[in-house]
C-alpha cells in the first residue's frame, strides 16, 4: 500500500488553500477600492469646494504656488478617486495618487512628524492618515484593479487583461 507521505500532504493542502484564497483577491480589491476611492473623491472634492481655504492651508505650510497646488492636489484626489472607485486606469491613477499621499507627510509638519515617528512611535505612525491611502494605492498599483472594474471590461473589448503587460521585446 502506497500511502503519500507527510510532506505530500502538507503541500497538496497548501495548494488547495492557494487556490481557494486566490479567488478572495478581485473581491477584495473591489472593496479597497471602492472604498479608498470614494473616499479619496469625497476629500477631493471637498477640496475643490473650499479651494480658498485650502489654498491658505497649502500657503501656511510653505508649499510653492499654494493656489495651483491646492487645485491640483483636490483634482488628483477626486477624480483619480472617482477612477479607482470605477476601476479605470487604475494603475495610471495610482501613481499621482502614491505622490500625493507621500506629499501629504513631506509637507504637512504633523504628517511629518508621524512620518519620523516610525522610528520611535509606531502607533502614531501606522495611525497617520497618509499611510492608510498610502498602502491601499500601493496595493492597487501592484496588483491591477482586480476581475470587477472597468479596466477588465475595457480588456475584454480590447482583447487584452488589465494586468499583462507587454513582453520584453515588445516593450523597449
């Protein structure tokens, strides 16, 4: 009698996991995203509604050209928000979206100061606003919108996955 071995098991069950986690991967983006994003569009949008108020946040903490900033900082914010809400571009969206958060702790002196307390204070760190968004574009940006956005549709049309990417020799 041929029985497998303990390792074989331990491994087939592994796999097994593997594959029924992996199914949790689109569900799960949809809900980052969906609510990362509607968030990101609600704070940019109210941004673009007190723009001047704004404006003079951005110019009290020194930031250059606070008017072109602040309107550019609540743009990024609302519709890449808007965007990822909807899985659209979201590895494009991404980017300006990882800039901006990473903005928020060079500029912002609270930010800042719970940016620095990574070393010394990792609660105050991990509970800084910035870094939540932060992580969830990161996530997003690494990997793709996920099964339901309409980044997939868009595929589907186009004949191509929202995540392939080109090989090496058609990339350069």
């Amino acid at each position: 009698m041929n029985t497998p071995g303990l390792r074989t098991r331990i491994s087939d069950a592994y796999s097994l996991l593997a594959r029924v986690v992996s199914y949790l991967q689109s569900p799960l983006l949809l809900v980052l995203r969906v609510y990362w994003g509607s968030s990101f569009f609600q704070t940019g949008l109210g941004k673009l509604q007190h723009l001047e108020k704004i404006t003079n946040y951005f110019a009290s903490m020194h930031i250059p050209n606070p008017g072109f900033n602040a309107t550019l900082v609540g743009c990024t914010e609302c519709f890449g928000g808007l965007f990822l809400l909807v899985g659209f571009a979201c590895r494009l969206t991404t980017i300006p979206l990882i800039i901006t958060m990473i903005s928020a702790y060079a500029f912002d002196s609270d930010e800042h100061a719970k940016a620095l307390g990574f070393f010394t204070d990792q609660d105050t760190f991990i509970g800084s606003t910035p870094l939540t968004y932060l992580i969830v574009v990161l996530v997003v940006f690494a990997f793709g919108p996920g099964f339901f956005s309409v980044d997939r549709l868009l595929g589907k049309i186009y004949g191509r996955r929202a995540s392939e990417t080109l090989p090496p020799s058609q990339s350069e």
